[in-house]
C-alpha cells in the first residue's frame, strides 16, 4: 500500500479563507477580531513563531498587536499587560509565546489569561472544559490534527488510536479529542515498555515525541492513519518528523508529511479559535 499524503498547506488555505470571510463579516459589523501576542525576551525560534502569528493574522483580517519586551520585564509588569488586555474590548485572543524567562512563572501568566480570551487553550480551566466536554478553546495543534483526520473521510467511531506522547499541550488534550470522537484512545509515552505492540494495533497513531523514527514501518498496521506532530532536524539538517515518512508510507493508508502536515495547521487553528472567540463576543 502506499499512503495518501494529508495535505496540511491545503487543508490549511482552506481553513484561512473560512477564517478571513468570518472576520470580514464580523468587521462589518464593527467587531473585528483582534489576537495579542506578546513575546518576552530574544529567543530566536519564538521570534519566528510569533511573526508567522502576526503575518497569518494580518492575512486574513484580523487585527494583531504585537507586543514585545526584553528579558528582563518583571512578572508583575507582565501580569500587568495581560490584566489590561483581558479587559479591553478590541482583544478577543491572547497569546504569550512560550518559553518565558525562568524568572517568570509560566503557569501564573498562562492562568492570569480571561478564558474567554484563553485561544492557545492552555489553562486548566480550558483543560477542564476539554476534559469534561464543554465548548471551550481546544489547543491549537491537537485541534489541527483533528482536522487533518477529518479530512481524510475516516471515521473514528470504534477505532483504535494511539497517542504517543503526553505533554500537556499536545499529546494529553490530543487523546481526549480522539475519545471525544468515540475512538478507543491508547496513550503512550517515555516509561511504555513495548510502543510498538500498541502501534501495530492502532488505526490511528499519533505521533508527538520529538524523536526521528520513533514510528517505524515495522510499527504499523496496514492501512493506519499517521498523524506526525514531531519536529527534528535529520542529520543533513533539514526538518523531519517523528516518523519514518518513506517506510510508513508504504503501510499506511494516509500519512502527514513534514513539513507541510501538522505544522500549518497550527497557526491556522489559533486563527479559528480567535475568530470563534470574537463571534462569542459579538453574540453570534
Ligand atoms: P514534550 O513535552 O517533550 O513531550 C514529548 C512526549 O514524548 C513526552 O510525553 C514523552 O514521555 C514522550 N516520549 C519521549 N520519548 C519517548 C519514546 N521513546 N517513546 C514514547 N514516548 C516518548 O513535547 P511536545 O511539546 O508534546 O512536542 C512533541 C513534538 O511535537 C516536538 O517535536 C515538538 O517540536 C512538536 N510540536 C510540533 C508542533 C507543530 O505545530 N507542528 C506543535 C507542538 C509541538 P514522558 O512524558 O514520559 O517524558
């Protein structure tokens, strides 16, 4: 079998132009959606993050305030920004790019964001409303991993996924997801003993280590979905996954390439999220 690519750019243009007529219809109505991104510090990756935020809001019309700070902004002056843009009318998303100096305390910043403005869905209440099935903002990479399977056709009624992976912004809230769309959810992680005997189970893996080939041909069960969230760099330097792309391929009935899989579709849901956070603002 060789698998069919999920196409993430695609999918992912598709998605923006979506995003860019809800924003002009709420911008016609006097709501345009605004997103906040604040970096603090000169972490270079960040840097490109966020102008990618930036850049793709500016695309589709939302409006973008960009804010940046030395390293040496205090916790207080930054919980301060967040208290002023949590309460200002024109911002329905706010997102602080991680990682914060170590003399922040991420987890007080993240929880100090309205979580009605919360779009990265990082907070433990929007982990909660995921958790117990209530509407909230689902975390960007997941929810676009969502969407990548669902553009497939596939059904998840009854299958068997495996997450590999349980961080709390990818592989944990990928696996509720999964169960919330009535799959069988098998999470994996560093301590699981024999990955490969979950893997070749699984109709859909999931793959969010940050390891090259921890998801080998051997691992798969003909005609799986693989999904590959992971970001490396292979020994020519250039970026790959968590999966054997060329060997997988040839087991699979569907495959993410990266790039040009999961990593689009990232930025794209934080779009949706705003613009889903603007319309609730707006009544709509
Ligand atoms: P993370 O916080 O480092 O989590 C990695 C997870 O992989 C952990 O749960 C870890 O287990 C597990 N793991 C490590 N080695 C393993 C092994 N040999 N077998 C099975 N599980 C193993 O990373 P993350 O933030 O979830 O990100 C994962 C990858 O996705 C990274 O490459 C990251 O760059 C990428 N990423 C991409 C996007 C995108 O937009 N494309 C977005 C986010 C992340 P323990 O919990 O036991 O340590």
């Amino acid at each position: 079998m060789t698998a069919q690519r999920i196409d993430g750019n695609a999918l992912s243009k598709q998605l923006r132009a979506e995003v860019a007529q809800r924003a002009a219809a709420l911008t016609a109505r006097g709501h345009q959606p605004g997103l906040a991104v604040i970096l603090v510090g000169e972490d270079p990756a960040s840097a490109v993050y966020v102008r990618n935020k930036v850049k793709a809001c500016e695309d589709n019309g939302l409006r973008s305030v960009f804010e940046k700070y030395d390293a040496t902004l205090s916790e207080a002056d930054l919980l301060a920004r967040v208290a002023a843009l949590n309460i200002d009318p024109s911002i329905h998303g706010i997102l602080v790019q991680m990682p914060l100096p170590k003399h922040i305390d991420a987890t007080k910043v993240i929880e100090s964001i309205d979580t009605a403005k919360d779009v990265d869905g990082y907070s433990v209440l929007s982990a909660g409303e995921l958790m117990a099935g209530l509407p909230g903002f689902r975390p960007c990479t997941p929810y676009g991993c969502m969407k990548l399977i669902e553009s497939t056709g596939v059904s998840l009624r009854g299958k068997h996924a495996v997450v590999i992976g349980r961080s709390n912004t990818v592989g944990k809230p990928m696996a509720i997801l999964l169960l919330a769309a009535n799959a069988t959810v098998t999470i994996c992680h560093s301590a699981t003993p024999d990955l490969a005997l979950h893997t070749r189970q699984a109709d859909i893996v999931v793959a969010a280590v940050g390891k090259r080939n921890v998801l080998t041909a051997d691992m798969v069960k003909p005609g799986a979905v693989v999904i590959d969230v992971g970001m490396n760099r292979n020994d020519e330097g250039k970026l790959c996954g968590d999966v054997d792309f060329a060997g997988v391929s040839e087991v699979a009935s569907w495959i993410t390439p990266v790039p040009g899989g999961v990593g689009p579709m990232t930025i794209t849901m934080l779009l949706v999220n705003t613009i889903e956070a603007a319309e609730r603002r707006a009544g709509i």
